[in-house]
C-alpha cells in the first residue's frame, strides 16, 4: 500500500529554522498508522525541515526499495529482524550518536534486547514495539462459541473446525509469511524460529488447512474492516487492533473489538529507525530520530497509535488506560511466553516465499 502525504507545508517554513533549514527536505518511510497527528508539522514547524511522509505495510515492501538502492529515504523503520540482514548487505549508515542526545531517555533493557540484531546499537533506535496476536470481534465470538467461551489460544484460528464457524463474518491473517508460519509452527509445538524445512512445510500445512476459511490475506486493511464489523477475527499486530478497537468506540457503531496475545505465546517485535547508507539527508535524519525520541513526543505517538514504546522517560506521559493494559505492556508472566524472531538466510527466505505464494494462491 502506498500513499503519498506531503505534510509540510511552505508556510511552516517562514516560522522556524535558518536559511539552510529552509531548502531542507526530509524523506520518512515508515509503517501505516503509526505515528500520530500533528507530530511531522511540528517537527517542520521547529526545524524548518519539510518532510515528506510515505507508508508501506510490510517489511518485504521495504526491504526491496532499500536492496534496490537509491531509494531517496532518509529514515526507515524497518523491523529488528529484517534491518539485520540489511545492516549486513550495507543498507544503512551508522547513527552519529553525538547528534542523538535524546538517546538517554531510552530503556536500557529493551535497547540491549535490540542488540540482538545490531550490536551496539550502532545502526537503530526502537521506534514502537509490539506483539502479533489476535484480534476478534466480541460479539462474533460469542454467537458463535457461547459467552462462555474465552479467546485465549491460537485454537480460535487454527483448529479448523471452530475457524470455519468465523468464515461467513470474515477471518484475515496478516500478509507476512516470517510471522505466519511461526505461528502456526508454534502451535503445532514446533520451535517458531526453526528454519528446517520440514518444520515449515508442518506450518504450511496447518495454513493450507485453514485456507478455505480466510477471508484475505493483507496486514493493514483488518483494522477498518475490524472496527466496522467487516471481519470478526484477526491475525494482527498489537497496536493495529487497538486503533481498531478504538475507532468503534468512537464510532459508537457496536462492535466491540478484543486483542489477545495467546497463552501458547506469541512474536514479539521492534521496529527500528535507521537511516540508509545513501540517505540525501542524513543530518535531518539525525534531527527528526533525535525529535522523535523526545519522551513527550514518544508518549504523543503511542497515545495515538496504541503502541508499547522503548522510551522509559516518556511512560508517566503514556495514558494509564494504555500503559496498563496486558495486551500492548505485558506483564512479566506473558512475556516470558513471547519469541522473538531470527533472520531468515537466502534459503530458507527463498523457501518461505515459494511457500507463501502457494498457500494465497491456495495452488
Ligand atoms: N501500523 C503499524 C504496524 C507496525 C507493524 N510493525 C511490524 C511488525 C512486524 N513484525
């Protein structure tokens, strides 16, 4: 998915930053719905610096805009696992930490568990982290398992014979095969970070079983179809299911949207912003990843976007409502159920993707 947004506009460039700021242009390619209103026209504002924003839904879509070069972005939020592999094919440049003193106000557990992907942090801060879990709709659930019946395992997906109760009120997974085959291999009691093909194929097959029953195959649109009763169940990413969830109550529509992470565990994920090795602007990119670290403007963003942040300065600005809630904070007991993921190397990325394609084409 890709719109084009042209935030700034010419006349927040009389209102701050020198002559040179003036000419300056910022080029930021990050996630859909995640960052919140108002924080790029204050950034422009401030700075001077025009920006200009662009959105895409997954790491594949990304990946090939920076593996293909000259991608004329200057910050990209790629997730942890998929920045590896692009930190070893030379895709971004080192952070100039100097110009970066909003880092202090980072958590130093979550940046150590990002170290796992780039050590030293050399290359990324955590923008937003999450987890991938269900959403569902409540009511759905309850017509169709009873009231009783309380979402709490990837069963609700993955056994085919309560799935396809869900098949006429709409069931969608995301379109990320490194997040969907882990699942299914986790519930089958496979290790969800093998890369054995037999584990895969296992997932695949488990996917292909539950095939009839998915509505599509897409890792944005879930959230207004959610939020409008379009779909009842889910495979989403934590934050989305929550401005879902949200988005009825503002609409005070009825529907009453539900995340869970599930008690066989779930992935857990940070998305990281870098700054490509052949950025046009890197020096805005120092400024606008320094600004977004601010902690009030942390906290702005995942007041808005319902996600978890790595910025411990910012949480007493984090409503209560959010930084309390299991789903998007979880407590020590669910995360210990959390798994992270691994790159995948050539093969199994070439394996994975052949499979992918057979199970959306159901062929
Ligand atoms: N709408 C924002 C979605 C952010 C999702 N991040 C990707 C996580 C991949 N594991």
């Amino acid at each position: 998915m890709h719109k084009r947004y042209l935030l700034a506009t010419v006349a927040a460039f009389a209102t701050a930053g020198g002559a040179a700021a003036q000419d300056q242009t910022l080029n930021v390619f990050n996630w859909s719905d995640y960052i919140a209103e108002g924080v790029l026209d204050q950034f422009t504002e401030e700075t001077g610096i025009a920006v200009n924003y662009d959105v895409y839904d997954s790491n594949e879509t990304l990946e090939a805009r920076l593996l293909a070069g000259n991608s004329g972005f200057d910050v990209v939020v790629p997730t942890s696992d998929f920045m590896q592999r692009q930190i070893a094919a030379g895709v971004y440049q080192p952070l100039d930490k100097s110009r970066l003193p909003n880092l202090e106000h980072m958590d130093d557990d979550l940046m150590a568990a990002a170290e796992n992907y780039d050590p030293g942090n050399e290359y990324g801060v955590i923008y937003m982290w999450g987890t991938t879990g269900l959403g569902y709709n409540a009511d759905a659930v309850a017509e169709r398992l009873g009231e009783d019946y309380e979402v709490d395992s990837w069963e609700i997906l993955f056994d085919p014979e309560i799935v396809s109760q869900f098949e006429d009120c709409g069931v969608t997974v995301l379109d990320a095969p490194s997040e969907m085959l882990p699942a299914a291999m986790n519930y089958l009691g496979l290790d969800p970070r093998s890369t054995d093909p037999d584990d895969l194929e296992a997932g695949a097959a488990l996917l292909e079983e539950i095939r009839p029953h998915i509505r599509y195959f897409h890792s944005s649109q879930y959230i207004s179809d959610l939020a409008n009763g379009n779909v009842c169940l889910s495979v989403g990413w934590s934050g989305d299911v929550f401005q879902a969830r949200d988005r009825a109550a503002e609409a005070e529509n009825g529907v009453e949207v539900g995340y869970i992470i599930p008690e066989e565990g779930a992935l857990q994920w940070f998305d990281m912003m870098g700054i490509p090795a052949d950025a046009p602007n890197p020096d805005a990119a120092h400024e606008f990843i320094n600004f977004i670290m601010r902690p009030e403007i942390t906290a702005e963003i995942t007041n808005y976007v319902w996600y978890a942040n790595a910025n411990e300065d910012s949480l007493s600005m984090v409503d209560e409502e959010i930084t309390s809630d299991p789903g998007i904070f979880p407590p020590e007991e669910v995360r210990a159920r959390l798994w992270t993921a691994q790159p995948y190397d050539v093969r199994t990325d070439r394996l994975v993707t052949r499979i992918w394609t057979r199970i959306k084409t159901g062929q």
